[in-house]
C-alpha cells in the first residue's frame, strides 16, 4: 500500500483542514533545524576563517556553504519526482538519517576536503531530501491560503538561523567545535522525528490522471515557467551571499566578533517577519507581485549598503534585509504552484526550477569571495555584484508576472481597504480539484495534455453572429482575448474556455448564471417559466404505476403503452403466463443487467425468426423479465418514507470536494455513464447550481459501488423523496436522466413494475426532447474549449433515448407483444457515437482535462453502440412493419443506417415469413461487407460483426407461427454457398475475437463479453444448422449433394479446429460449443462408402421392382453406417 493511503476514506479539504495545518507545523520543524542551519553558516565561515582552517580563503571556505546550497537545489531534479511517486515519508525518513549523520561527521573533521564530504556534501543531500517533500507538500495541501501557509512553515529557517547563531557561538567558545555540533545533531532529532510523522501527501484528487507521464517538453513551452526560473536563478545567485558574509562585514567595520555574529540573528528575525507577512501579503495582492516587489527590495537594499558602515546602521540593514528576503523562498514555490495545472507534479516543476537555480547557488558565494579578494578586502565590487543579478532577477520576475497577465489588473476590495492586483484571483480550473478516486495509487504523474498548451496547432475559432468575441474570463479579467479555441489567457492558466452566447446591449449577464443554466436547459420548452408546479414527477409516476399494475385502475389507460402493460398484467394475474417463467436472480449487478439487456435481444430475435433453436448462455436468459414480473408483488410505486418530503437535506453532510470523490466513482464503475456529461456536471457543482435530486441519485449508486448499503439506502430514499420538486408540466434532461437512473436501479433489484414506470416515463421525456431537438434550431451555442455545449445535450439526449428504447423494447418482446405501433418516429436517424472521436460528450472531457474516468467512459459508449445496433435491428424485425422516419433524412446514408433503412422498405403486406427473412439477411451480408471495408477494429465492431454473422445463420432457417406448417428449408447451392460464406466470415473474425477473449480474462468488460457471447452465439448456430441440414435430409439426397456436404463439412471442421487456445476452452461455454460442432462434422458423409453406395445401386437400376427396393435399401443402410 502506498504511504498515506486514502483510497478508502473521504480526502480532508483543503486550506481549512486539521490535516492541511498540521503539514505547516510539521515544516516549521523541519525548517527549523535544516534551513535554518544553513542560515547559521556565516558563524561557521567566520569560525573556519580564525581557527579551524585559519589561512585558507574566504572564497575556498565559500564553497562548503555553496556546496550546501547546490545540492540543495540540484536535488530536486532527483527528490521533486520521487517524491511525486514515493510520497513524503519515504523521503523524509532517510533525509532525517543523513542529516543527523553529517552533522556528527562534521563533529570530527580537521581537513578542509572532510568539511567538503560532510558538512558540504552530505548535508546538502540531506537538505534535499528534507526540503521538496516538505515544501510540494504545502503546496498541495493549500490554495487559496497557500502563501500564509508557505511563510509560517518556511519562518522556521528564520528562528532556526537566530537559534543557532547565537546556540553555536556560544557553545563554540565553552565546548568547542567538536561536542558544539554532536550537541547540535542531538537537538536536530527532537525536530525532525515529529515531522516525519506529521508530514504527508496529499492524494491526488478527482478529475487528475495518475497514469500519465510527466511532459517534459510541454513544461520547456511554459513560457511563465520559463520565465520565472530564469529570475529566481539571478535572485538566488546573490540572495545568500549576506548570509555568508555580513558578520565578515561588520567586523571590518569595527564590530567586534561577537556583535558581528549577532547580525545573523538579526537577518534571521527579520527573514521571520519577512516570511509571514509576505505570505499573508502574497494571498491578497497576488504571489509574484510580492515575489516581484521583493526582490527589488533586495536589490535597493544592496545598492544602500554602499553607504551604510555604522554599526547600528548595519543592523537596520540586517534587519531590513531579512524581512525583503525572508519570503522569496516560500513564495518561490507558491507561485510554482499557481501555474502548475495539476497538483500531482508540484514537485516536479519545483524540483526543475531549483535545480535550475542551483547553479547560481554553487558560484554565487565563491564569485563574491573572490571578488572581495580581487579588491583588497574593499566592498565596493562585492556589493555591487550581488546589487545588480538581484535587480536584474526581480526585473525577469516582473517580466514573467506580465508574461501571466499581461494587464496589471487593479481591484478594489471594499470602500478601500485595499488594492488588489489581481494576477491570481483567477485559481487553476477547479476541474482539476477532481483527480481520480478509483485510481489511486499514490503516484503523481502529469495529466497528458491534448490541444491545450501546443500554442501553435490551435487554430482561430470561427466566429459567428451568436457568439462572444471574448471568453467569460477575458471579459471577467478586462483583457483583450486572442479569439482562439482555447484563448491564449485560459490556455496558460489551463482552465476552461468558455464563449457564450451574445446578448442584447445592457448589463452582462452572469458568467455564473449561463454556466448554471447550461446543463439544465430546458430543449425546446418555452412554457415552461410560466408553468407552476401544479403535477410533480412523483405524482405523474403514481399514476403509471396504478395505470399499469393497481387492481383497480384510476381511468382508462392513458396511451397505448400502458395498455399493453395493463393487458400483459392481467394475464399474469390470471396465470396465464406462469408455466414458462424461470426465477430470477435476486439482484444483478448494474453491468450485468446491461449484458443481459444486450445478449437476451439477440438470442430472442434468432429464436423468433431462425427454426434453429439456440442454447441461452446468460442466467435466466429470455424469461427473466417475466418471471421478475410474476415476483414482483410491490403494490405502490413509492414506499411510505419515500412519499413523504424529506424535511433534512441529506446532501448538507457532503462537502463539494467529496461529493466530487463519489462522482469520480460514480463515472468510473456505472456502465450508464455517458447518459450525463462528466464536465457540464462538475461545472454546476462549482458553481453551486447542481440539481440536488440527480446529486443524490449518483451519490446513492457511488455507496453502492462502495459496498456502503446503509448510506445508499438512505440516500436514495431521499433523492426519490424530492422528486416532488420536478415539475412534470416540461421536459428537461434531467428529469429523463434522474428517471432512467432509478429505473436501472429497480431493474437490477428485479423491481419490475417501478423499473418499467420510471425508464417508460424517462423514455417518454428523451423522445419529446429529441424531437423538440430535429424541430427547433434554437439550442445551447456556447463554446467551452471549442466544443459545441449543444451538440454535446443532443449527444446526451440520443443516448438517453437508445438506452430507454432498448429497455422498453426489450420488455414488450418478452410480454410477446407488437412494437409496430410503439417504435419512435426518428429510430432511424442518429444512431451513439462509437469512438471517442465521434463523441462531442468526451471530446468535452478531454478538452478539459477530466480524463481520470474517460477509459470507462469509452467502454460504456462502446457497449450502448452496441446495444442500439441491436435494438434497432431486433425492433425492426421484430415489429415487421416499422414506420418511416419523419425527420429530416440525412443526405449521405453511412453504413451504420444501411440495414434499418433496406428493411424500413422491405417489409411490405402479404409478404411471407421466408421472403423477409431471405431479404433481411441480404442486406445484414452487405452490411457485414461494408463493415470488413471500413477496418473497424474496435471490440464494439467486433461484437457488431459476431451478432450479423448470428443472425445471418440463423435466417437462412426460418419457420413460420405455425409450427405444423414448418418445412426444411429447400436445399440448393444458394443455400450452401450462402451458409460456407457465413462460417468463412466466421473464420476471418476469430483473431480478433481470439485477441477480445485474452484481454477480457484479463479484464472483464460488457463489450468484450458481448462480442464473446455473440460469437459463441454464431457458432452454436452453425453447429446447429448442420445438424439441421443431416436430419433432415431424405437418403435419397445425401448422395446427389455429397460434394457440396463435404464442403460444407469441410467449413465446421475448420471451425472446430479454431478451439486449441486454452484462454477460450476455460469458458464452459465454448466446450458447449465445441462439442456441437463436433457432432455435426464426424456424422458427415465418408465419400468411399458413399461410392460403394452407389454402384449397389447401379448394379441393380435394371432390375424389377423388387430388386430395386433392395438396392435402395442397403445403398441406405451403407450411407447411413458412415454417418
């Protein structure tokens, strides 16, 4: 497991959690005792200056301290993506090991290389290992309070550099060297233990991909990141240099040693208030204002110190330069963390960007020794040195702040309080607060980028009259917007671009109220502001259920659907249908069901149709909805807690952050997860207009996912309590989406009769919108990263409307009842998105970076591609008279419509059975044709191509309603080359049913199994139409078709010989269907005793009729011997 594991418990929040200010204590002690000594190592300078290395100089001692502070930066480029995979104890504990260890070696060194390995090397590994896991920590840990946070961990260094100034003066003079730093090494672990312990990562949250790898070229194109280094390199290059050298300073001055070592203390005191009141500042006026500022500070500070050489003067230089210094190293990594786009690679940019620094860190110190050597012990080149690159890094700093926004916008906050320059009020999006629940696994790796950050492959959006000519955050911000897809200052920021709609000159609408709106749009309805609430959902949905199954109906039933499920009801009652229900499950698992919705329709159709049987491979198979109805004895629609308002809102005890946990399970496990856009949703519960009811339902199905029973119970009486807030007078996609989500729920539980209320009523509202869609050109244009917000509510309404109608039709032929009068207008005419890139629901996903579900995603559209291939082919055929489409019909027929549209004109009256099943295969063949064309190679396509081949077979045998007028089919050669084509087509299909079958023992899916199911499907009705072919045959007729059986026998042999792979015989359902088809091969005909057959019969032609009789009978008992 991971350290600091929180995959089964809810993630503490961030900024106001005991959790998140912990980890600032924890850093406090930490920086306590490691950064603060380096502060301290002027005292050490001085020291190996007079006694311990007396007689070397100032700028070879200079390197023992720079070595400190290279490594320490230079370790990042190794600690920054450790510590993105490992986590913070793996890396505290071993930097808390050396630390100690160093400063006792330091204890007995006497040579100046032992100092280098010990207190140079050793110590500023040891620095490192302490200082990224400490300070990326933070980071992720904080947003909007993460530069307060940073500065009271960071003024830890401060207390530590006055501690241990005055601590190792001190001790040097009564103990010496030696036992002064062993002593110093004790001391070290009463703060480093504690915060081993106290420090932690932060998982990653919803909406972050832990699978992606770090980019490292995309983060050399970040021009602010770019930018910003560059200043911090030429900031650090001089900022330590008075630590190293202002005792030395003082002292040629006239201090003495002791008051000279003092103004260390001092420096540090003011670096202590430097580092709390910068962060504190940074939260209000922005972090790299005061970074910029700071700096500058320091600069000015240098060039002052040209005059200052009073010795009072030089502690107000001393103080002034530790509070304009103290907060460039929090706010350092702060700022890092502002354009970082994702949390899990914190310590990555900040680890690149120290590493970066360190080499000003490494020749800083030395360059100003030996400049102070150059000069004769004069001050004048040292000062100005390091006056100038401080300058020169605070002038780069403000470069990369305008290069983040390139307006210094000023806001005032209140009746000025204070002046706001606000180059971060604008957070990374809050889609990135939403990492991945189900996949963590304590790694932090980039989230892959798709168009965002590639500057030069995005092309300018094409404008239109409806459209903004600016962005919702460029109008918000004030600043010209670029007019691109993803607009420069969105693209930078990596948050969401957004294009509204443009409205009549006046006041702007609010930006939060379009983004309200967008997911809860009403298509088409224009009454429905006007409409009161005067019939609610539940009470619509309490009349279907007494409409449909109560003893005594409220009216007559209200259309045609409820009239079929009363009269089906009815017979139940009677027990007119008991004798061929089987017995359901009690639950299936909300995958399952799906399997079973897909798989049962097709089996139902090819017994329906084909004269060949077929042996149910899935559970209860095609009963099972009769039988969950002949069980299903619930006489309410609602329970009595459910009836009643709920006065407690239940949805009070989750907090936005893990409502967005349970979400991410929600879209990661449900296999109806493309019936709501992951985006649009996140978008509303940002901005707090989510619809609560729809939130309960998804947080109830997360508990189930989660084995949480009690939750999810309660959870869902709640939701289902408040659907008295819908208004039944419009239609909206949330009501069908809410609607449909709870009739799943029921179906898997074997509630029948509530199952079929809520997905007819969630059926009902997906067609008035998709209809209200075809009908109406007004609908949803805004942009959100150039993706059309409309098309994507026209994608989800399709998708509802195919998941409803496959349930719907599903359950009507199990009641054997007729569809011809209950098939939808518009079947026809826009069939799910098969892929990612055909579907604008994830195309929005990706371009806004929520990929963490987006794989299950693609599964789950796979598998409703799937299933509406299969409703609307088995509803077709099925109803025999399907009606034509009224919509508009497209110009160009693709060949996903070819089939529906070539039996939407076959089907005339008077035609016979055998006619429409010889057609229907027909265009099925030409489908299957133009499928192979297409190289489609999807696990989808594969099931696709299985169910064809099925179905196919299946056709070439069909049987009438009335079985005494069931006839074998005529045999010819059309009908052995029409059956050798399908078991060939069958052949060519099994690599990649083969390749379907090895990643599914690998990781189970429903579109894997679907394409396993369906061709077990198929060869089982091969097996089964060769065995058809044998029995029924006249002896007569096997010797004048021996050539063409052995053909065809010669096909089934090829087949049966594909069962060697050891993956597909461990499925007792292939052995099933092995066995079949070896049946049906070893019974064909052996040619030499075919022959042998018929010379006795030759030999006898001439004879008399007696004769004859008996050369026909032993000819038959030969063949029948070799069968």
């Amino acid at each position: 497991m991971p350290p600091n594991d929180y995959s089964s418990r809810p993630i503490p929040s961030k900024d106001t959690s005991t959790r998140a200010w912990l980890i600032v204590a924890g850093g406090l002690l930490i920086y306590f005792p490691t950064f603060g000594f380096l502060n301290a190592f002027g005292t050490f300078q001085t020291y190996y200056e007079q006694d311990l290395l007396a007689g070397t100089s100032s700028s070879k001692i200079a390197w023992i301290g720079s070595l400190q502070i290279f490594l320490l930066f230079i370790g990042g480029l190794v600690v920054g993506p450790l510590y993105d995979k490992v986590g913070a104890t793996r890396l505290l504990v071993p930097g808390a090991v050396i630390y100690v260890t160093s400063l006792m070696l330091t204890s007995v060194c006497k040579k100046y290389y032992q100092l280098i390995l010990a207190q140079g090397i050793a110590f500023g590994c040891a620095n490192a290992l302490l200082f990224y896991p400490t300070i990326a920590a933070i980071n992720q840990w904080f947003d909007k309070q993460r530069g307060i946070a940073l500065g009271l961990a960071v003024s830890g260094s401060s207390l530590g550099g006055i501690f241990w100034t005055e601590l190792i003066s001190y001790m040097f003079k009564k103990i010496g060297f030696g036992w002064s730093v062993r002593a110093c090494g004790f001391i070290s672990l009463a703060f480093v233990i504690p915060s081993c312990f106290l420090i932690i990562t932060r998982p990653p949250e919803p909406g972050e991909s832990e699978d992606s790898k770090v980019d490292f070229k995309e983060i050399l194109y970040n021009k602010t990141y770019i930018l910003f280094s560059l200043g911090m390199l030429l900031v650090l290059w001089g900022m330590f240099i008075p630590f190293f050298y202002l005792p030395s300073y003082g002292e040629s001055y006239g201090m003495s040693t002791a008051a000279a070592n003092n103004l260390l203390a001092y420096m540090n005191a003011g670096s202590f208030l430097g580092r709390v009141f910068t962060g504190i500042l940074s939260d209000r006026i922005g972090r790299f204002n005061m970074i910029s500022l700071a700096s500058l500070s320091c600069g000015i500070l240098l060039f002052c110190l040209h005059r200052i050489t009073a010795p009072g003067a030089i502690v107000a230089f001393s103080v002034l330069y530790g509070i304009c210094s103290g907060g460039l190293i929090s706010l350092q990594s702060a700022c890092i963390g502002q354009i970082t786009p994702a949390h899990n690679i914190i310590g990555v940019r900040i680890g690149l960007m120290m590493a970066f620094c360190s080499i000003g860190g490494l020749t800083g110190s030395p360059i100003a020794g030996a400049l102070l050597t150059t000069d004769h012990g004069k001050w004048y080149g040292f000062i100005d040195f390091c006056a100038f690159i401080l300058t020169g890094g605070a002038v780069v700093t403000i470069v990369s702040r305008l290069a983040n926004m390139p307006i210094l916008y000023i806001k005032l906050i209140g009746p000025i309080r204070s002046i706001h320059l606000g180059d971060d009020d604008v957070k990374r999006s809050s889609h990135l607060a939403t990492t991945t629940l189900g996949q963590t696994c304590g790694k932090c790796l980039m989230v892959t980028r798709f168009t965002i950050d590639i500057t030069s492959q995005i092309p300018h959006m094409a404008k239109t009259s409806e459209l903004r000519r600016s962005c919702g955050l460029c109008r918000s911000r004030k600043i010209a917007c670029s007019g691109e897809t993803i607009c420069k200052a969105c693209r930078e920021r990596s948050i969401e671009c957004v294009y509204d709609l443009e409205t009549p000159k006046g006041r702007p609408r609010s930006h939060k109220n379009d983004a309200a709106a967008s997911n809860r749009s009403n298509v088409g309805d224009s009454d429905s502001a006007a409409a009161s609430i005067s019939i609610s959902v539940m009470a619509e949905l309490d009349v279907m259920f007494r409409e449909n199954f109560g003893a005594e109906p409220v009216a007559a039933p209200s259309n045609l659907f409820h009239e079929r499920v009363a009269s089906f009801n009815r017979n139940l009652a009677a027990g007119k249908a008991r004798h061929d229900a089987s017995t359901p499950p009690g639950t299936l698992t909300y995958p399952a069901f799906l399997a079973l919705l897909t798989q049962d329709l097709v089996e139902t159709v090819a017994v329906k149709f084909g004269n060949l049987d077929c042996q149910p491979f899935f559970g209860p198979g095609e009963r099972f909805y009769r039988a969950c109805m002949l069980q299903d004895t619930i006489d309410s629609m609602f329970e009595a807690s459910e009836s009643l308002p709920c006065s407690s809102d239940v949805l009070d005890e989750y907090s936005p952050s893990l409502i967005t946990q349970h979400l991410e399970v929600w879209f990661n496990n449900h296999p109806l997860s493309i019936i709501i856009s992951k985006t649009l949703l996140l978008r509303e519960i940002r901005n707090d207009s989510a619809n609560q009811v729809l939130l309960g339902v998804l947080l109830a199905d997360a508990h189930h996912f989660s084995d949480d029973s009690a939750r999810e119970d309660r959870m869902l009486k709640w939701a289902i309590s408040q659907l008295y807030l819908l208004s039944a007078n419009k239609a909206d996609i949330i009501t069908a989406q809410i609607t449909l989500l709870l009739g799943w729920y029921h179906a898997c539980r074997c509630h029948s009769r509530r199952a079929l209320c809520y997905i007819g009523y969630a059926c009902r509202i997906a067609t008035m919108l998709k209809c209200q869609l075809h009908e109406s050109s007004s609908r949803n244009q805004t942009q959100i990263n150039g993706i059309d917000h409309g098309a994507v509510e026209a994608e989800v309404i399709h998708n509802i409307c195919w998941v409803a109608l496959a349930i719907t039709t599903w359950a009507f032929i199990q009641m054997d009842m007729s569809l011809a009068d209950l098939l939808p207008a518009g079947l026809m005419q826009v069939l799910p998105a098969s892929t990612e890139a055909d579907s604008m629901l994830l195309q929005l996903d990706r371009a806004t970076h929520n990929l963490s579900t987006l794989k299950h995603q693609i599964s789950s559209l796979q598998s409703v591609w799937l299933l509406s291939h299969v409703t609307s082919l088995s509803a077709n055929m099925y109803a025999l008279y399907p009606r034509l489409s009224s919509g508009r019909q497209p110009e160009s027929h693709p060949w996903q419509d070819l089939v529906l549209r070539r039996l939407d004109h076959l089907l005339h009256q008077g035609r016979s059975l055998a006619q429409i099943c010889s057609d229907s295969r027909d265009a099925i063949l030409d489908v299957i044709a133009l499928v192979q064309t297409q190289h489609l190679e999807s696990k989808a396509a594969s099931a696709l191509l299985a169910f064809y081949h099925a179905l196919s077979i299946q056709l070439l045998f069909p049987h009438g309603k009335d079985q005494s007028n069931c006839h074998p089919p005529v045999l010819s050669d059309i009908l052995f080359q029409k059956l050798s084509k399908s078991m060939h087509g069958l052949k060519q299909l099994f690599p990649a049913i083969q390749s379907v079958a090895k990643q599914n023992a690998a990781q189970p899916t429903n579109i894997a199994s679907a394409a396993l199911h369906f061709y077990i499907l198929a060869l089982d009705a091969t097996g089964r139409a060769l065995a058809h072919i044998l029995a029924k045959l006249a002896p007569g007729e096997q010797i004048s078709w021996q050539d063409r059986l052995a053909h065809l026998f010669d096909a089934g042999s090829a087949l049966h010989g594909l069962f060697d792979d050891d993956v597909l015989l461990q499925d007792h359902r292939w052995r099933s269907v092995k066995r079949q088809l070896k049946v049906a091969c070893t019974r064909r005909l052996n040619p030499r005793m075919a022959n042998l057959a018929t010379t006795i019969a030759t030999q006898f032609i001439t004879q008399d009729t007696h004769f004859q009789l008996q050369a026909s009978y032993s000819a038959y008992q030969v063949v029948g011997s070799s069968w």
